[in-house]
C-alpha cells in the first residue's frame, strides 16, 4: 500500500454485520490500514479509539440514521473535519428537523473552524 497522511474507510455496514467467516480478517486489514473507519446502519452515533494488540490505533465512527425507522427517531449526521498538522479530528453532529432543515450557518461556521467544537479527539496513528 502507498504512504499516505491519512486512511479512510467508509463501509455501509458495521463491522459486526459481516459474515463470522470474513469479519476478522476484514476488521484486522481495516484497522492495520485505516487511520479512521466510518460506518452506517446502527442509528446511533458513536465515536470510538480502537487499540488493537499488534495493530496501530484507529478510530471508528458509527452514523445517526438520515432517514429512522422510527417517528420518534431524530435524523443526523455528524461532519468530521480532520486536521493532518494537529494530528486531530474534530467532529460536529448536526440533527435534521422535522421539517426537514438542518442549520447551514452552522456547517459554513464548522467549516470556516469559528465553532467552539462538540469534541476533539487524537487522531489514531
């Protein structure tokens, strides 16, 4: 694999939905390769630091559901802005409203790094 700054997969399924007989080898080359492992399906967000023994550090960031099962489920997402010279990423969740709307100004401001951020964490290595 080529050197790189920074490795990012993004799988539609969790890890734990795959097959017994390819989850580990999958998971193993995910995490050996990828600084940060993004996925969908589980309708609550989540953000992990995996420490695997013999495998470098990574994260793993679970998705809110854009379109719930539930009525009384809030849809979201989360916007994800790595910073390579901090060595960090910072991640900002954003809900849509029930009529749809989400707060633009919000995601310029994110984008624009004015936002006192939801969270910063390191950025496995």
């Amino acid at each position: 694999m080529e050197p790189a700054t920074l490795r990012l997969a993004l799988v539609h399924h969790p890890l734990n939905w795959y097959a017994q007989s390819s989850y580990h080898d999958l998971r193993k080359k995910l995490r050996g390769h990828c600084n940060a492992i993004f996925s969908g399906h589980e309708h609550t967000a989540t953000i992990s630091t995996i420490r695997d023994f013999g495998v470098a550090d990574n994260l793993t960031f679970e998705a809110d559901a854009l379109q719930p099962h539930s009525a009384t489920e809030v849809p979201g997402f989360s916007l994800a802005i790595f910073d390579l010279a901090a060595d960090s990423v910072e991640i900002t969740p954003f809900n849509i409203s029930r009529n749809n709307t989400i707060d633009l100004p919000l995601i310029k401001e994110c984008l624009g790094g004015f936002l006192n951020w939801s969270e910063t964490i390191p950025m496995a290595s």
